[in-house]
C-alpha cells in the first residue's frame, strides 16, 4: 500500500493529475483512522513540492530564513526531543511540517469531515508537539479568506514569521514568568 502511495505521489508531480479528484480516489479507499496519515502524506507531496519548501530557500529568500531562524532556533531547542523522534531534525523542516499538518486540518474544515474527526487531528498534533496547531491553523483560515488580498503564500509569508516569533515570544515570557 505504501508503495501505491509513493508511486501516486510521483505521477502526480511528473504529470500534474487533478490533485483534488486523485485525493477522493484514496480516501474512499480508506478507513478513517488511516485517512489522516494518506491525506498527510498527499498534502506533504503537493504543499511541499510547490510552494512551501522554497519559502525558506536562504538565497531566494534570506529575509525569511532570518527573520524565522532568530524567532523559532527556541521552538525548535524547546520540542527538538519530540521532533528528532519524527525525523524533523532541524527549525527548517518543523515549520515547513507545521504548515503542512495545518493545511490537513484546513483541508478536512473545508471538506466537511466530521468535527470530532478535525478535533481528534488536532489533538493528535498538540501530542506531537506542535502545540501552536490550533493557532496556525486560524492564521491559514485566515489566509484562505483573504486569499485575493495576497494573491499567493509568498505574499502572506510574513504573517507566517510573525505568528511565530510571537508564539515563541509568548512562551519564553510563560517561562520567565514563572521563575519569579
């Protein structure tokens, strides 16, 4: 099966296949514990490959990449234990998976799946330590609602950084609280 999947997700990055109709022939294939890992893995093949990734590409964007770096080097040194244990080995891939995870859950509001199964994702991705999920995903809301205001993600990217310095800020600002 995961074979299946792997070779899907090259056909449709060598021939552009109607993602969202490829999408339905999955998950009606599916039970619904496992289709949150395939729309996953569907969502990363799609969001990854053409968009997300080169948002952080230090030459094409090194205002990005600076800006990010300084604000979640803490985020990352704060849940590095968790995400090692999921193969995300540095701030780069923990924010590119962020906005990936974020865009299923998006994906599963848009497309009407059950509530208790859109919260039992969210759940799943607070344990997982990515414990800004509910907050990312209202920002992503809100970039889908303004879509036309900002044409594409590039242009909404600074939103992004700021989320996350001041999600980073704010826990930092927990902690020092708490020492006095």
């Amino acid at each position: 099966m995961v074979a299946e999947i792997m070779r899907s997700r090259q056909i449709i990055k060598e021939r552009g296949i109607y993602y969202h109709r490829f999408y339905k022939l999955i998950m009606k294939s599916y039970s619904c514990s496992a289709k949150s890992f395939y729309l996953h893995l569907f969502m990363s093949s799609i969001i990854l490959l053409s968009t997300i990734n080169q948002l952080l590409d230090e030459i094409k964007y090194p205002d990005h990449v600076s800006k990010l770096e300084s604000a979640v080097q803490y985020l990352y040194t704060s849940s590095k234990w968790a995400m090692s244990k999921q193969a995300y080995g540095n701030w780069k891939s923990m924010i590119n998976e962020s906005l990936v995870r974020a865009a299923v859950i998006c994906y599963m509001l848009d497309e009407n799946y059950p509530q208790e199964e859109i919260k039992n994702e969210l759940v799943s991705q607070i344990q997982r330590n990515y414990r800004w999920m509910p907050e990312l995903v209202c920002l992503l809301r809100k970039y889908e609602k303004e879509q036309s205001q900002y044409k594409c993600l590039e242009n909404f990217y600074p939103h992004i950084i700021d989320f996350f310095s001041d999600y980073a800020q704010q826990e930092r600002d927990k902690i020092e609280a708490s020492l006095k």
